[in-house]
C-alpha cells in the first residue's frame, strides 16, 4: 500500500514539473523570438540610416523640383518608393495584396483612419514588410513621411512594439525612430501592453527594457 501511494506521488510529482515546463517554454520561445526581432529592427535602422544618407548624397536638382510639385499625397509616395525602391530591392509585384492586418500592443486593430495605417505595403529583401506614408507639414520639423518595417513578414504577431517598427522621415533627408523627441515616461507607458507600441521603436534603441 505504501509503495503504491509513492508511485501515486512520484506521478503527481512528474505531471506538475511537466506542467510547469509547459507553460515556460511557449513564454521563453515567444520572448525569444521578439527579441531577435528588435535586433533585426536595430540592423534595419542602422541600413535605412546608410540609404538616407546615400539617397541625399546622389539627389539631383530634378528630384527635389519634383518633390515640390508633387500636389498630392499619392504622388509624394510615389516619388518616395521609387527612390527607395533600388536600395531595398523592392519591384513592382512586390506590392503586398493578401491581406494583412497590424495590430498595437494593446490588442487594438490598427483602422484605416490612423495615422499610422498603410494603404500600400511591400514586401522587401530579407522578407521584411515595407510600407511608407506621406504626412507632408509645411516645416522641417516635423517628418514629412513615415515608414514602417514588419520584421517577419506577414507571419505573425504583425503588432507594433513586437514585430513592427518605424521611422521618421524628415524633409532635409534625416531620420528618426518613432518615439524620439517623446518623455521617457510616455515611452515606457506606450511600448507596453496598455499602449500603441509605436514608441518602441525609438525606446528599445536607447535600452529600453523588453518586456514580454
């Protein structure tokens, strides 16, 4: 009797550890896989600084006229994926027409009406997702676009703050991560679960602390 109840215990025992392992190793492997993303989204950041730069250094007087008699949204992101396009290894049958569906950190869909919704995705090298979008202001400090990076294509979470970073375009050619120029408490209050996740971008590049 008493050996069968030891065997009664040392199963219980087994199927709670069992139970346990369970349970971290989705939360570790899920943490892992976010934190690789912030690493790619760092060597991004760091690539799209260079083609900036590079963009700057070789535009001829004929694209900045072009840019200044762009009248509409449309045509200045026209304008934009096309200098953009080379770099990035991006073609025509590139553009992204599944359907795909982004998310904030917070759960929310991101709607068509936000800002920080993209009509036109592509998908580039290394099979990150590529969006850009025009928000022209009418001085350099403000961005004049925005550009967006899945880090993993169309495979999921496509949440900004776990898969989806972005940056400023600005009209002198500069830019910067989402969220910069933002109060420190703003950031971590955005780039967690109650918030957008947008700032992450600007807040995992200045040693934010991950958080899963």
């Amino acid at each position: 009797m008493r050996k069968r109840f030891w065997k009664i215990e040392y199963s219980i025992t087994i199927f709670v550890i069992f139970a346990i392992v369970l349970l971290l190793i989705p939360s570790n492997f899920i943490a892992s896989k976010e934190a690789n993303y912030i690493s790619k989204w760092n060597e991004t950041f760091n690539k799209m600084e260079y083609i900036f730069t590079a963009m700057n250094a070789q535009a001829d007087a004929d694209i900045v006229k072009s840019f200044k008699h762009a009248k509409t949204n449309e045509q200045r992101e026209e304008l934009m994926i096309k200098l953009v396009k080379p770099y990035m290894r991006i073609n025509e049958q590139d553009e992204l027409t599944k359907k795909y569906t982004p998310h904030y950190m917070n759960g929310a869909k991101v709607n068509s009406k936000d800002e920080y919704y993209f009509d036109k995705v592509y998908l580039a090298e290394n099979n990150i997702i590529v969006g850009l979008k025009d928000i022209k202001d009418s001085d350099i400090f403000h961005p004049g676009f925005l550009m967006m990076f899945d880090m993993n294509g169309t495979k999921a979470p496509n949440t900004w703050g776990k898969d989806i970073y972005g940056i400023n375009i600005f009209v002198d050619g500069k830019i910067t991560p989402i969220g910069t120029g933002w109060d420190i408490e703003k950031l971590k209050q955005d780039c967690s679960q109650n918030g957008t996740g947008i700032s992450c971008s600007h807040y995992y590049r200045i040693g934010g602390e991950f958080k899963e």
